[in-house]
C-alpha cells in the first residue's frame, strides 16, 4: 500500500488529499510555500509539479492551482505533489524573473544551497523536500508580462537512454508540438540540476506577457492530465498530438546599449543569420543600434519591454534537431 506522504508539517494517508503550506526559512526571513499532497489510493510513481519560479508567469500558477483542485485521491496511482507558487517573494513582492530579496533567478541556482543566500536557501529547500525521492517532474513556465513566447517543452539530454526515452515520453504527451532539446544536464535550472540525479524532468512553456488567460490555463490542465497518465498516474490518456518537432537552442541575443527596444518580430517568426530583428534607441541623443540575429532558425521568445540595459535578452533562437 502507498505510504504517508509528508512535506514539512503536512501529510497525507493513502486515499486521502492534504492542502495548506509549509514554512520555509530563508535564513533572514520565513516565507509559506503552498501545497497540494494528493495521496493516492493505489500504488504508483511520485510526481513533482512545480509553478511558480519566477514572478510574472501566471498560466503555470493558474494550471497547477487548477489541477490541485481537481486531483482526487481515489483516481490517483501513487503520489502527486503540487506546488503552485515555489518561489512567493518573486510571485507575490515581485513581477520579473529574479528575487526581490536578493536579486537572484532561482533558476540558475538549483539545487541550491542550504548556507547560501535567500533564494539560493529555497532552492536548496525545495530540491531537498520535493524534489528528493520523486519519480518524475514537471516544472510549469510562461513568458513574463514582458515576453512573448510560442509554447513550447524543453528537458537535457543525459546520455541514460532510458532516462532520456522516459522523459521524451512526458513531453510528447503534453499536446505541445515543439520540444527544444538541451544537450547536456548542466546548470542551475531546477528540470536540468533534476535531471542530473536521474529524475525524467521536463520543462513547460506556456502563455506570454504575463496574460491569465483560463482557456490556455484549461488547456495545460489537459496537457498535464496527459503527462499523468502516460507516467500511470492517472487512467487518462495523453492528448493525441500532431507530430513533435525537436529543436536545439541555437543562439540568444542580447541587449549591448541602454535604450528603448523596438522589436520587429513575434514569437514564432523564423529568421535568417544576419537579419535585423529590431532596434535599440537611446532616448538622449536618438542614435539607433541596430540588433542583428547571430543564427538561423526560430524564435521561442523574445522581449516585448520597451526598456532595455546592456545584456538584457531579447530574443532567443532555436534550430530544427539534427537528425
């Protein structure tokens, strides 16, 4: 029989669902992180979903809370962990990708340290009581209120064959059609960092511009109702999905002078070595800079702020897989 699945002060019998949150110190304050232990009432995998990393992104936090709400113990084989917001100083004191604690992108850190700064602290406690021990994970993303963003999957290639045969499985079953590939496992990001103790881990990219559009918060529930059930969590099906395309990241472009952006692309575009994509104009003097791309293929996401400083990310490309 499924044993208790505990989280801190939480717990959940076999059968049973736990809501509610587990204090987290951060060394120089304590903040909640909510969660959702749903217990199943048959035997199965463990599975991590994770929302939330980052201010801004609305369409993970908006699915995952969704999903938690509908999960029932009596339907579930094994156990599923949800945990809408990982990161609440950045999703409820903040709008963007870093930490207003520290300034600090979570997801450059995992697995974090337990000495560390604040957000180096939650990541540590975070790969430590949810990630640890779990059998699968999926980390729900969106493009920030100032990013456009074609859906899409990512998760690293390790070199496991079956290890990586297990998660190409999770991310074809999501109903999204373009998969980008990352090489190696290498990083701070929290699916890569998962995916270097051997856990299928994928990466979901959904929503832009910070929107909380319900209809595409509905459809990632379904999407993850598919992941379930592929992993035997769940008896649903995955969404039939038209053929998965696999892309490699090819090249990422980067503000060089301070300015006001203006981008001639959207999401989805594809382009050429060369090819100006927008302009950076510095508001004293006028004088435009012209942004090239370094790289042929698609665009998955790209800045829609007007501001930009040196080094700020504008675009990122990816490249059709090699065969």
């Amino acid at each position: 029989m499924t044993n208790t699945l505990s989280v801190g002060a939480l717990s959940a019998e076999p059968g049973t669902k736990t809501r509610g949150s587990v204090p987290v110190s951060l060394g120089t304050l304590t903040v909640d992180v909510p969660l959702t232990l749903v217990n199943g009432a048959h035997p199965g995998p463990r599975v991590l979903i994770t929302a939330g990393v980052h201010g801004g992104e609305f369409t993970g936090v908006d699915a995952a809370t969704r999903l938690a709400a509908l999960l029932e113990p009596g339907e579930v084989h094994g156990q599923v962990i949800v945990c809408p917001v990982a990161n609440p100083p950045a999703v409820y004191q903040g709008r963007l990708g870093v930490s207003p604690l520290d300034g600090v992108n979570i997801n450059r850190v995992f697995p974090g340290d337990s000495d560390g700064g604040p957000t180096e602290r939650l990541a540590a406690w975070l790969f430590a009581n949810l990630l640890d021990g779990v059998d699968a994970y999926i980390d729900l993303h969106s493009g920030g209120i100032d990013e456009v963003l074609k859906d899409f999957v990512g998760y690293r290639l390790t070199g496991d064959p079956q290890l990586d045969a297990k998660t190409a499985g999770m991310a074809g079953a999501l109903g999204i059609d373009d998969v980008i590939l990352g090489l190696n496992a290498e990083g701070g990001n929290s699916h890569a960092a998962a995916a270097r103790q051997g856990i299928p881990a994928i990466l979901v990219e959904t929503g832009q511009l910070g929107e909380r559009d319900p209809e595409t918060a509905r459809r990632l529930v379904g999407g993850l109702y598919g992941v379930l059930g592929r992993l035997g969590v769940l008896d649903s099906r995955p969404e039939d999905s038209t053929t998965v395309r696999a892309w490699v990241w090819a090249a990422g472009v980067t503000a060089e002078a301070t300015g006001l952006w203006y981008p001639e692309f959207t999401a989805g575009d594809d382009v050429s070595e060369g090819q100006v994509i927008g302009h950076v104009i510095d508001p004293a003097d006028g004088q435009e800079h012209k942004v090239h791309t370094p790289a042929t293929g698609r665009i998955f996401y790209g800045m829609r702020g007007l501001t930009v400083a040196p080094g700020a990310e504008l675009a990122a490309i990816a490249a059709p897989a090699p065969l």
